[in-house]
C-alpha cells in the first residue's frame, strides 16, 4: 500500500503542475495531521491503524467518484488521461480499504465510532482544501 500511496502522490504531483494547480495552503497542517491520525489510530493496535485505513481510504473513494463525475460533465475528452489516473488510483484506494477490512479493522475498539469521526475529518479536510 505504501509504494501504491507514493505513487499517488508523485502522480498527483504532475498533474498539478500539468494542470496548473496550485497545492492548498493547508498542506502541511494536513501532513501534521495525518501523521497524527496514524500514530494515534496505531496506538490502538493493528485493529486501530486498520480501521483508519479503511475509513480514510472509503472517504477517498467517495471523493474520486465525485472528482469522475464531475470531470464526466465536462469535456470528457479533454479530460481522459485524468479520468483514468483518477479511476486507476480509486480502484487501488477500495483494495487498500478491503485489506484493511481483512486484516480485522472491524475488531477496533469503538470501530463504528472511530471510523466515523475519522471520516468526519476527512470530508472537513476535504471541503477546506478544495477552497483553501
């Protein structure tokens, strides 16, 4: 998954360049964070780190799906090689949330509870950044 996850990013990375996007500006406050949320989630045990991953990874999969969508409104054309990094890339995040799920994310304590406050954070992170 980590490979898969630097991928990502350096991927990311381009594209914005490509497309002429500047990062948000709450980037390293989102990396402090992250950070956070895994060694915290971690102290739970295996079971704790598994459940964020599988939180984090469905609120990502219901991003890209809006991402597709919304690039599917537009021209679809012009946004193909997009369309595909951002679909190849989802596909990859829904494997990590299902080894995450077998790898008894679910045995975490409070799990429902966890996993919502984490998603939570994660649409809170998500609307701030689209606007910062």
């Amino acid at each position: 998954m980590w490979d898969q996850e630097k991928d990502h990013l350096k991927k990311f990375n381009e594209l914005m360049v490509a497309f002429r996007v500047r990062p948000t500006i709450l980037m390293p406050f989102w990396n402090v964070v992250g950070f956070a949320l895994g060694a915290g989630t971690a102290l739970l045990g295996k079971e704790g780190a598994m459940a964020c991953t599988v939180a984090v990874e469905e609120s990502i999969t219901h991003h890209c799906n809006n991402q597709i969508r919304t690039l599917m409104e537009k021209e679809t054309e012009k946004y193909e090689e997009l369309l595909q990094v951002i679909r190849k890339f989802r596909d990859e995040e829904l494997e990590h949330h299902d080894i995450g799920l077998k790898h008894d994310a679910e045995l975490a304590p409070e799990y429902a509870v966890l996993k919502s406050v984490i998603q939570a954070g994660c649409r809170v992170a998500i609307y701030l950044s689209e606007r910062l």
